[in-house]
C-alpha cells in the first residue's frame, strides 16, 4: 500500500469527512457559516448525514479553532522519505500565539470528525514535511490532533524525527523507505 497506494472505496465516513474540511475552509473565507445544503457532494448525503454535519459545524464553529485564523488550511505538500515520496494534505497550520503551545512557533493540526483512533505516523509526517518545507527546526512545530466534537486538542509530543519515520516505514513497507 506504501509502494502503490489505491484509492479507498467511497465510504459514508470519507464523504462526511471530506464535506466538513470544505465547510472549514469556507468558514474561514467567509465571516459567515456555509449552509450545509450549498456544498458539493449533495448526491451522498442524506437528512442524518445533514445534521451530523450541521452540528459539528457549529461545534467547530463555538470551538477553539473557530475564530483563530490558520496559516494555512489543506497544505498540500510532496516529501521525499528514503525511496519513496510521500505526499498528503496538512488541515491546518496556525503560527497565532493564542492557539501554538509557548515553547513553540507552529501548531500543525489534523481535524478529526470520527470516533476512529487517530494515527500518529500520519501526523508525525505532517509535522516533518511543514518544518522542512519552511526552513524550521522540527523542535519548534507542535503537532496535534483536534477532535471537533469534543473541542479537544491532543498535542502529541513524542513524534519520530526523520530518521525515525525512515525506519517505520521500512518496517512497514520493507524495500520502500
């Protein structure tokens, strides 16, 4: 999977997922919420999906996160990782004192709107690609996991540095990293 990832059979979870990280960056290029019922994918939701989505919208909304403006909001970004280049998309950046922890300059942050264990590999890479695309030391990027229902942020502390991502990936996938 590593080597030659596939697409993911469509599921119900992807298309909420993918609705609300929409609906975020919509509500940060407009001071008003997005209706639920203007966004794309229409044809996959049904009146429940409706107003599960409408409700974590407004518990983003009335959540930590909803008024502090990223710096960036789905980074895309493409990282070398031994032979392999991994790419993806970063939800969010703040560099805003009144979100990223003290001792650090940049909080990188993965929405979570499902129940699912997060993973923390996933965010490991997201950390290491925004500090080596912006010049910084991995040290001073924190990196957490925002579950949108609950208002929670878990800030992960004990991610892999480079090396260490080298390695989990060669045990995952060996011959790829």
């Amino acid at each position: 999977a590593l080597a030659r990832p596939m697409p993911a059979a469509p599921s119900h979870v992807a298309r909420f997922g993918t609705r609300f990280h929409e609906w975020v960056v919509r509500h940060f290029d407009s001071p008003m919420l997005v209706d639920p019922d203007d966004m794309v994918d229409r044809a996959d939701s049904d009146a429940a999906g409706d107003e599960e989505l409408a409700e974590l919208c407004r518990a983003f909304a009335a959540g930590r996160f909803g008024e502090a403006v990223p710096a960036a909001l789905e980074f895309p970004f493409s990282l070398p990782i031994g032979a392999q280049e991994v790419r993806g998309r970063i939800d969010a950046v703040y560099t805003s004192t009144s979100v990223v922890p003290r001792d650090r300059r940049v909080l990188v942050v993965d929405w979570k709107t499902g129940r699912s264990r997060p993973d923390p590999l996933q965010l490991g890479i997201y950390r290491l690609a925004w500090a080596e695309l912006h010049g910084l030391p991995l040290g001073q990027v924190a990196a957490g996991f925002y579950h949108v229902r609950d208002d929670r942020l878990d800030l992960v502390g004990d991610l892999p540095d480079r090396t260490g991502i080298e390695s989990l990936l060669s045990e995952l996938a060996p011959g790829v990293a």
